[in-house]
C-alpha cells in the first residue's frame, strides 16, 4: 500500500512531533526520586504528637490520642494504631507523651516510629 501522504508532509509532521519526544540528557544526579515532590514544608519523616492512653504489647497495639497526621490527611483523635514489632513498644507506658509516624499499611494504620517526648 502506497502512503497516501506525500513525502514531504509526512517529513514535516515528523520533524514538528520530535521536540514533543526530546528529553534533557540523563546525567548521574538523575533518580526516580527526582520526580517525585513532597509538599512544601512536609518532610517524609515528620512525627506527630500525641500521648498513649492504652498499650497491649502482646497483641502489637497501642491507643494513641494525637494531634493532626498531615501524611494521612487525619484530624486529632484518639485511636488504636497497630505495630509490627512489638520492640517499639518496650520502653513505653501508658500516660507517656509520644511523637511516632503512622501509615497505612494494607488497610490498617500502623505506627513505623516512636519515641518519648522531650
């Protein structure tokens, strides 16, 4: 089958969609990361505050009355948060004030980091 566009349209529509494909050359700097921002402010490793109301180390959970969670869009509350590592809970007791990161992690919100607050 002949191409019904005469050789010179189809080099001009060419030669107009290759700046839409250019990209700046790679250098060593260049990661994944690079692409991805975290809002202004916010760092990846903020710790919110709140205090620890009920502790079950044995079932890996712990009730935490805290402040806002900006990383998970959640308002102050008081709510059971579970671990998977039942040593993060060792030093810990009821009453202590805390600052720990909270994910969501396969549907339920765990806490990956806690420590007393000064």
């Amino acid at each position: 089958m002949k191409n019904p566009l005469h050789p010179l349209v189809s080099a001009c529509l060419l030669a107009g969609a290759l700046p839409a494909f250019a990209q700046a050359p790679a250098t060593a700097a260049d990661t994944h990361a690079d692409h991805h921002t975290t809002a202004p402010g916010e760092a990846a490793s903020e710790l919110s505050e709140g205090e620890i109301t009920r502790l079950d180390a044995k079932a890996l959970k712990l009730t935490l009355r805290h402040g806002e969670l900006k990383n998970l869009n959640m308002p102050p509350m008081t709510m059971v948060f579970r671990v998977q590592d039942a040593a993060l809970l060792a030093a810990l007791n009821v009453g202590d004030r805390v600052r720990f990161r909270a994910e969501q992690i396969q549907g339920g919100y765990y806490v990956t980091r806690i420590e007393k607050a000064p």
